[in-house]
C-alpha cells in the first residue's frame, strides 16, 4: 500500500484593518492541520464551506473572527482554499471564532459562501426599456458584483422591458427562474447555464479503479456515491458511474457535491460524496 502527504493551504483577506504592524491585510496559511467541508448544494448561498483551522495564533484568530458573525456587514472578510494546489472554495465568512475549550491546539471555526458578500451589498433595482438579451441581463447585473461570468451559449431569450430588484444575488436568481435557468457561483464566477442541460461538456469518470469507495445507493430521484476527492465533480456536470452494483453504471447529472478534507489527522477523510440525477431535465 502507498501513502500520499494531502495539503490544506487558507489565506484569509481582511475588509479592514491588518494583521501585522507592516500593514498587511492578507494571512496564508500553507499545509495546516484542517477539517474542511466543501458543498454545492444549489441554494442561494451556491458554495458553501465549514472548517477547523489550526496552527493560527489566538490573535490572528481573533482579527479573523472578531465577535463571531459577520452576517449583514459589507466589509465581510474573504478566504480562499486550496487542496494540493487546487483552488477549492472562495468566498465571504459569515461568522468564525476560536474554540479556546481546546486549547493548547486550538482552532479557528469558520464558515464560509461564495455569495455571502454579493448578498449583504445594497443593490439597486435593474431596469431596461425594450427587448434585451437574458444573457446581457445577467452579465450587467454579475458585473457589479466583482464576480466573473460564464454563460451558456445556448442561452437565446429575450425579455422586454425588464425589472429585477433586491440584492444581486437575488436579482440574477429571479432572472434565471423568470427563463427556466440554473446558476452557480465558485470559486468568483457565476455561471448560468439552460435548465435541463448540463453545466459544461466534461463528464468524469467514476469507477472503482478511479476511486470509487464502497457502492452506491439508490435514492428517491437518481443515486448517491462516494469517490475520492475529485474538483472534477462539480453541481450540474454529468457523470458516468461504473459499478459492479446491478442497474447502477450509467451517466447521470450532479445535483450537489460535498468535498470532505482533512489534514494531519489518522484516518481522516479525503473524499467527495455526490447526488446524482438519472433523469436530467431539471433538478
């Protein structure tokens, strides 16, 4: 049996006020003692991240977290997360403090959403007279969000005179519902993509020799299953599953996917469990 060294890499960007006397605002924390939770879930809050990071001093801890929340303040402060090198999670935190009843190793709790930010922001209404472009719509609403944007070229419609109100988030949102659409936001892009179509071309393959972990199970809609962690496995992409499980192999679309990490720790897990969706018009 071979054995691979697994890396946690955070840095964490202040909204205001610095983290050393040099005034710097940013903190990396490279191969850390962690737990980390990923998920995609398609809900508003897109990705969502929950983690215990060590090896932070109770003082940086402190200037992270501050008293605890941070929901409802636009000057969120940011993370980014990487696993071997691979860009995993970006985001606001909504709230993080220091669990000091584990002292001396104590950790920073933190949880974070790519759209926390974009959220709390007030926004003003967008309005356009005549017909426009949904996919200009949502690009001039995305672009004052600081997120990038990708969307679907087989998004054709048009929409006269259109009116969307509340924050961002929820402006793209009730956009995309108004036209049968599905969004995502990781890692600082929005993509939109035509509802009943997958989210890009890539399909993953997933087999016991590519990391499958035990079998997969049937549920109410499509099947569950869990594989080593892959960043390949991602909300709206189509998979395809082999398995020695009767009527299992077969591809299906992603409906959400949960990366669980650890760092430093025996036996921790290093997986990414999937939902997946054999009929794929809709979710």
């Amino acid at each position: 049996m071979t054995y691979k060294k697994r890396s946690l890499k955070f840095q964490f960007k202040l909204s205001d006020g610095a983290f050393d006397d040099k005034k710097n605002d940013i903190l990396t924390l490279d191969n850390a003692k962690a737990e980390v939770q990923v998920s995609a879930l398609g809900s508003l809050s897109a990705n969502t991240m929950d983690a215990k990071v060590y090896g932070l001093s109770l003082k940086n801890m402190a200037t992270i977290g501050y008293k605890g929340t941070q929901y409802g303040i636009t000057t969120q402060n940011m993370m980014k997360v990487w696993a071997d090198e691979v860009p995993i999670f970006e985001g606001s935190i909504g709230w993080s403090y220091a669990d000091a009843n584990e002292m001396p190793d104590a950790p920073l709790i933190v949880y974070a959403s790519s759209t926390g930010y974009a959220q709390s922001v007030e926004a003003a209404p967008f309005n356009k007279s005549g017909v426009v472009k949904v996919a200009d719509i949502i690009t001039t609403i995305a672009s004052l969000t600081g997120f990038a944007v990708r969307v679907s070229p087989e998004i054709s419609e048009v929409e006269s005179n259109p009116f969307y109100r509340g924050n961002y988030i929820d402006q793209i949102r009730d956009c995309c519902r108004a036209h049968n659409l599905l969004f995502d936001v990781r890692l600082g892009i929005i993509f939109v993509w035509k509802e009943g179509d997958a989210i890009d071309d890539s399909i993953p393959f997933v087999s016991s020799r590519t990391g499958l972990i035990g079998y997969p199970r049937f549920n109410g809609w499509g099947i569950e299953f869990n594989t080593s962690f892959s960043p390949l496995l991602i909300l709206g992409r189509d998979v395809q599953l082999e398995t020695d499980l009767p009527n299992a192999s077969g591809k299906y679309r992603i409906n959400s996917a949960v990366h669980h990490l650890s760092t430093w720790m025996e036996g921790g897990p290093w997986m990414t469990q999937c939902s997946a969706s054999l009929f794929t018009a809709g979710r």
